[in-house]
C-alpha cells in the first residue's frame, strides 16, 4: 500500500522528526519503531515511562438515558451498573458467540458512554452499532475530533502528576475528565502493556503539545509498534485479529472472566447479547481447543501460523501469535491448542521450518502484570 493512501494521526509530522521507522497498520501509516530500537523500548517501558500514540484507535460516544441498557444488548458485560468514573473491558459478540472486536467502555455520567475501539474494526463497530442502537441513543463517533496516548510504566504517574496532580490518587480502570496543556482530555488507568500507566483521550488539535510536554519529561521516551506488541505479549493480552476473532469465542479465547457475573446464566440480567446461548453451551459443556501461553524449550523463534504437534506428531493446534519478550529473556507464544492439551507443562512441539521446537504449556502473564489497584 503506498503511504499516500494512509491514514495519518495528529501526531505524524513529530514521529518523523523523531525519525521513527514508519509501516502501514490498520490503515495508518504509523511507527513501528524509533531510533532507540524495539529491545531498549520495550524496557524503557518496563522500567520508567514510554509514550505510545494509539490515535489511531476508535473513539466513540454514546449518549442518553438508556445508553447503557442499550449497550448491553450488544456484549456479555455489567454496563447497566458500571460505575460513574470507571472503565470496563468488554466484547461485541455476534450470533454464533464470536467475538467482533475487543473494546473499552467508561461510564462519563450525564448519560454518556465512552468506547474506545480497535483501530481496524472501528468503521464496522460503528456500523454495528448504529445498526442495533440507533433508536436507543445518540451515537457520535470522535474519529477525527481526539487523538490518543498511551503513557505507560512505573515512572507514568510520577510524570503525569507533574501536569495534573489529582491522578496520582486514581487506580486501575478509573477515568476522569483531566486538564493537561490547558484543554480537558480523558484519562484512564490503564493501558496494554501490563504496566501501570494512563490512557489520555485529547483533542486532536493539542495532541502534539500533549505529547512534546510528556516526551520533555526525563523519564519518557517515544515508543513504538514493535514494543508495544512485545509488552501486551508478555503481559498475555489478546491481539484482535490475532488471539481472536469473529469464529472464537471468549471461552475459547480464555477469557471467561470477562463476562460479568450478573450476565451469566445463573447471573441477575442472564444473557441478553448475542450468541448466549452457545457461549453458556460452552462454559457448561467445555470447548475443543482453547488459547494457552506456551514457553519454547529454545531460543528459535516461533510466529504465528506455527502448527503445534504432540508427541506422536498429531497436530493439536497453532499459534496465534509468537516472539521474543525482552524482559523475560527468552521466546514467549500464544497458541489455540487441543483441550486435552492445556494442562500446565505439557510438553508439545512447534513445526518451525519443518523442525520440532519444544514448548511447554505456561501460565500467564508470561510477566507479571502491575497495575496500580490502591
């Protein structure tokens, strides 16, 4: 795809001052890595503050007084009683139980949802959504209006406090509206790293100020793509498109703990989204393959599309995605395998180039998440 057909964030003409590595992805030509490498990224990220643009995700408001209870028709998740000033993971679902797109809502008060939405599904989200809500609540997609930055690490908080104090005393999924730079964003704690850290919704026309302030910091360094994939690796987060997708559902993605208690079938508001049926078909009945963390027995890198055999040299599953994690010091995998397969330190096999690369099932996170919970 030529660059001149890419989407570009507001924060384009600073990636390339910053001589970023710059590759198409989900439509935008966007910084996979800069000057400083993806290995000292990832731990620049680890150990104080990186800074990510993720603009190019979807920001999207929904609006009026049975927002929430609309929402709820559409994913497995607790909107209706999310609290004002809190953030939820959830997932749009279709009528056989798999998973459209991954997604972040917050709860602003005033009747407004906040999503934010993957970056390659955010048009049909939309679609979906004004599809199936429309009649219920304003929906009002903030593409273009806000960029997004991620500044994630141990160091995040101290440097964000710095601009606005009071976020010094928010914990893990709480959002509120912040003045940075003089304009009101929305913060949350959070992020895709597994660090602690923020995500800051600004308006597109400050985000450049937003960030040249952050990255004046002395702790903060601009991050890339490339890292950002091996930090949500690590942490055992799920790659939409990748880890799941619309034939997989949150059973077998294992991520059951995402479906809220109260919407699960001995749950007060039991089901209600779409594909119930089959994903409480699932939990009770168990499912054939499942998504697992795999450690290689070697240092060869295994990729995605990797078959993964048994001992025998049945194929028992593949690999959905794979590479190194820095901060572990060793290859790290996610794979769907054969249920029978799951059990901790199994060992299996990876085919890579025709060779049998030993692996062994693993817990996750492949490194441990540290969210700030108070």
């Amino acid at each position: 795809m030529s660059t001149d057909h890419l989407l570009k964030t507001p924060l384009h003409a600073l990636h390339l001052e910053l001589g970023a590595r710059m590759v198409p992805f989900a439509g935008y030509d966007m910084p996979v890595q800069y000057p400083l490498g993806v290995m000292k990224e990832h731990q620049h990220t680890r150990e104080q503050a990186g800074l990510f643009d993720v603009s190019h995700m979807g920001q999207i408001l929904l609006i009026g007084a049975d927002a929430a209870k609309a929402l709820e028709t559409l994913v497995p998740v607790d909107i209706i009683d999310l609290p004002v000033g809190m953030q939820r993971y959830a997932m749009f679902t279709n009528e056989q139980g798999g998973i459209l797109d991954d997604l972040m809502v917050a709860n602003l008060g005033n009747d407004q949802l906040f999503l934010v939405v993957n970056a390659a599904c955010k048009d049909q989200d939309l679609a979906h959504l004004r599809k199936h809500l429309s009649a219920q609540c304003e929906i009002q997609p903030l593409f273009e209006e806000r960029a997004l930055l991620a500044l994630q690490g141990p160091a995040a908080v101290e440097v964000l406090l710095r601009l606005a104090p009071g976020v010094a005393k928010m914990t893990f999924m709480q959002f509120e509206p912040v003045t940075l730079v003089g304009v009101e964003c929305y913060v949350s704690r959070s992020g895709y790293t597994g660090e602690d850290g923020f995500e800051i919704s600004v308006p597109s026309a400050h985000a450049e100020t937003l960030a040249r302030t952050l990255l004046a910091e002395p702790e903060v360094q601009a991050i890339g793509l490339g890292a950002r994939d091996s930090l949500r690796l690590e942490a055992g987060l799920c790659l939409y498109g990748h880890d799941m997708n619309e034939k997989t559902t949150p059973i077998e993605a294992s991520l059951v703990w995402s479906i809220s208690k109260t919407r699960r079938i001995d749950g007060s508001r039991a089901g209600g989204f779409p594909g119930a049926e089959r994903i409480f078909a699932q939990q009770h009945n168990g499912v054939a393959q499942k998504r697992v963390g795999l450690l290689p027995q070697e240092r060869t890198p295994v990729r995605e599309g990797a078959e993964v055999v048994d001992a025998q040299g049945t194929v028992i599953g593949k690999v959905c995605s794979g590479g190194f994690g820095p901060t572990l010091g060793a290859p790290l995998v996610m794979a769907y395998l054969d249920t029978s397969s799951t059990a901790l330190d199994t060992e299996v096999w990876a085919i890579v180039r025709s060779k049998r690369v030993p692996m062994k099932v693993s817990k996750m996170p492949f490194v441990t998440q540290r969210y700030y919970r108070g």
